[in-house]
C-alpha cells in the first residue's frame, strides 16, 4: 500500500473537523500531517532484531512513512514509535486476562498475550498485532481492545485493515466533510440505482460499508432490503433510529411501509430490553405517536393495517394475487413478482415494497428472499 496520500487525507480530513477545544500540535497543523517523519530502515531492522522477528508487511511500510501515528480513529491518541514496540505481556500484562475471552483453549497462549503492542496512549485499550495468525501474504491479524466495550478483542485481517476500520470510525464519528464523505454519498446512490435493478447482493454490500462511514442514507437503503433478507427485526430497529435524524426521509415511509412491521416484530419477538414500537413511542414525538396510536386503533377494531400496498396500480395487482392465490403461496409469490413492474417508489429513498410483508400469507411467501427486483 502507498500510505502517504490516504494518511494526507486523513490528516486534512482530521484537522478541518476539529474544533476549538481541541488542541492540535502546532507541527500538525503547520504540516497538515498526523504523523511523524519516516523511520529508517535501520531504526525497523534494529525493532526487528530486538523484537526477534519480522514486522508484517503492511505496518513495515506504515513504519517507513510514518514513525507513528496521532490520533487513529477517536480513542487511540498516539500510536507508538518502532523504538517503543514490545510485547503486550511485557509491557501491559494485565491486558492478557482478556484471553479469556478469546477463542484460545486452555493452556494455549491466546492473541492478547503474544500480541505486539503497537499502540502508546489510548482510552483504555490496546491496539496489537498477532504473530501467531499469519496469512499467505504475510500479514498478521490485527486487533483492537478497549475494556469499556466489555467484548472481546476485534479481529481484524491486517494492519491496514486495522487502520481502515479506525479511519472509518472517525468518519462515523466525526461527519468530516470532504472527498471520503462526497465518494461514499455517490457509492450509495450507485448502489440505490444496483438494488432497483437486482444487484440486491453487491448493493447491500455497499450500503454495510457506507454505514461504517456515517452515510445515514445508506442505513434507511439498508434497512429495507434487510427485511427481504429475513432479517426484519434488525431492520425496524435500524429504520426506528433514523427517524429522529434530521435530513433523512424516513418520515415518509413509517406509516405506511415500517410501522405494520414493527407490530408484527412486537408481537412476535423476545425483545431484552425493548422493540423498535416501543423505542419510538419512548421518544415521545407527538408526530409518530399519534400515527402508532391510530395504527394500533384500527388493529383493535379489525381494520385493514394498511391503507395500500404502493401505488394504485402495484396496489390492485397485490390484491388480486391474494384473492387468486390465497393459501397458495408458490402461486402467489408468482403473481406479485409478476405485478413487481408496476411498483414506484414513494420516495427517492424507497427501494423495496416493504409493505408486502405486513401483510402474512406475502411474509410467508417471501420468506427469506433477496431476489425480489423492483
């Protein structure tokens, strides 16, 4: 990997999204560079020598453009010099109780404790580099641990796939403005126009990676094509968050395309703490309130849920294939998929017919299926 243009980037992005109350070095905001100067080939060697082993690609070259790092991601504020590597278990040992909590089986070293320390003040974790987990490449895996997460420590593949993960989540964070931002907000809409035409798979894919970034968009984009994924109770409580966000139209689809759904996952659902009906009633937005309250009204009274299924057209051709098709569901499914060249989106936002699944001899239908192409 050439690191210096991503890490100018970083930096710029970093340094613009400050505000007043942080105190940046003046060398980095002169510079515009979160780093250092480059370690020399001989300061790595002499790490190397010292350490008894050979630093893994990715981070030998980091090293070589950068002799550290400020400031990676919001809670590792310096990572460290190649003078200053060690051994977790030398350095920190009582991180290695967290092996624990590991994969590895008794009396087996676990990652923690065979990790390379790499990172030098942090809120109260560790970044680390296990030797014990090489891939064909020569990279070792790669692991954050904080103890406020009370988790285990996150794998990651590689020390670049470390860093990513780090520069996404000041990204998620932080809202910079700037070209990372402006590339993922036109990654989503390429990925909206892939889900419209069938690409359901490779825009999830997208949509996943552009939430890691803060795309709120891509969290409302997500969220339904999670629910023909039969993962529904993971999406009304994603799509129950994006309604208080502001510049989101989440709004327009609750009535008539999640809230039927979030009923139903009510109903059915062992919730520990509480479901995505109750969260939006708990926030207390007269709005949304108002619209559970006569949604749960004409539930009591038999009514239908749902006002439509889409557009007068999509909405009559869904109809018919329940009255034709009812306690049929292979025929059924047929018959809608056969309608699905009628469907228009409410909103630009709105890719999938959320509704049909409210409705439980089309859940049943379409249970589990990504295919379903708008």
């Amino acid at each position: 990997m050439d690191w210096r243009p991503w890490l100018e980037r970083w930096s710029e992005e970093w340094i613009r999204a400050a505000d007043e109350t942080e105190k940046l070095e003046p060398d980095v905001v002169r510079d515009r560079w979160l780093g250092y100067a480059p370690a020399t080939r001989a300061t790595v060697e002499a790490a190397e020598e010292r350490l008894g082993v050979r630093l893994p690609p990715s981070y030998r070259e980091f090293l070589l453009t950068t002799d550290g790092w400020r400031d990676a991601g919001i809670f590792v504020w310096r990572m460290s010099h190649a003078s200053e590597l060690g051994w977790v278990r030398d350095l920190q040992s009582y991180w290695t109780e967290w092996d624990d909590l590991t994969d590895a089986e008794d009396g087996e070293t676990g990652p923690v404790t065979r990790g390379l320390l790499i990172s030098a003040e942090a809120d109260a974790g560790i970044l680390f580099l296990d030797p014990g987990d090489i891939d064909e490449d020569g990279e070792w895996a790669a692991y954050s641990l904080f103890s406020w997460r009370a988790a285990p420590p996150v794998r990651h593949a590689s020390f670049r796939a470390l860093m990513e993960s780090l520069y996404a989540e000041f990204h998620l964070m932080r809202q910079p403005d700037g070209p990372t931002h402006d590339e993922w907000v036109a990654k989503v809409e390429q990925a909206r126009i892939d889900a419209l035409a069938g690409a359901v798979d490779e825009a999830e894919a997208v949509f996943r990676r552009a939430e890691e970034f803060g795309i709120t968009r891509a969290r409302l984009l997500h969220a339904q094509l999670l629910c023909f994924m039969g993962r529904d109770g993971e999406a009304v409580g994603a799509f129950a968050g994006l309604l208080g966000e502001e510049g989101v139209s989440a709004r327009a689809l609750f009535a008539e395309e999640f809230l039927p759904l979030m009923f139903l996952d009510h109903e059915r659902r062992y919730h520990t703490w509480r479901s995505a009906l109750q969260s939006v009633v708990a926030a207390d937005d007269p709005e949304l309130v108002l619209l559970v309250a006569e949604h749960h009204a004409r539930r009591r009274r038999g009514e239908a849920v749902l006002s439509s299924f889409g557009n007068a057209a999509f909405d009559t051709a869904v109809h018919d294939a329940l009255d034709r098709h009812a306690g049929d569901p292979a025929a059924l499914r047929r018959a809608v998929l056969d309608a699905l060249p009628l469907w228009t989106p409410r909103t630009p936002d709105h890719i999938a017919p959320v509704a049909l699944l409210a409705e439980p001899a089309l859940a049943a239908a379409f249970e589990g299926d990504h295919g379903v192409t708008c």
